[in-house]
C-alpha cells in the first residue's frame, strides 16, 4: 500500500464539514485513505472515570506500591 519513503497522515476533523472537505481533497488527489470510527467507551467506564476524577480532586487518593496489594492479596 505504501511505497518507498512513504508515511501515513492521521487527521482528526471536528465535524462533518471538515470530514467532507478532507475527503473531497483526497479523492481529487487521488490518494488512498481509510476512514475508522471512533469508538466510544462503554457508559459504565466513562462513569467510573468520572467519578476517580471527583474523588482525586477531593483529595480522596489511594496510593499502591504493586497489584497485590491493590487487590488486597497475599
């Protein structure tokens, strides 16, 4: 797909209007692209996220030196 020296250019338009306009530039260079959706992140990780963010800013912060015990193993 690529040649020689070639690189790949990742652009992230902010909206429809630009989308459009990058593709239509693209196609009347005729240069190859691929377009991929983002993904959004399930609601209950964007909840917890959300909800850590709150809590750091309270001062509600939970050092761990290792996963065990983070997990509370032994």
């Amino acid at each position: 797909m690529n040649g020689p020296n070639m690189q790949t250019l990742i652009v992230q338009p902010e909206n429809k209007e630009q989308l459009l306009a990058v593709e239509s530039v693209l196609k009347l260079l005729k240069i190859n692209f691929v377009v991929e959706e983002d993904e959004a992140l399930p609601t209950y990780v964007a909840d917890g996220t959300k909800e850590s963010m709150l809590e750091a800013q309270a001062g509600k912060l939970t050092p761990f030196t290792s996963i065990r015990e983070m997990l509370d193993v032994k």
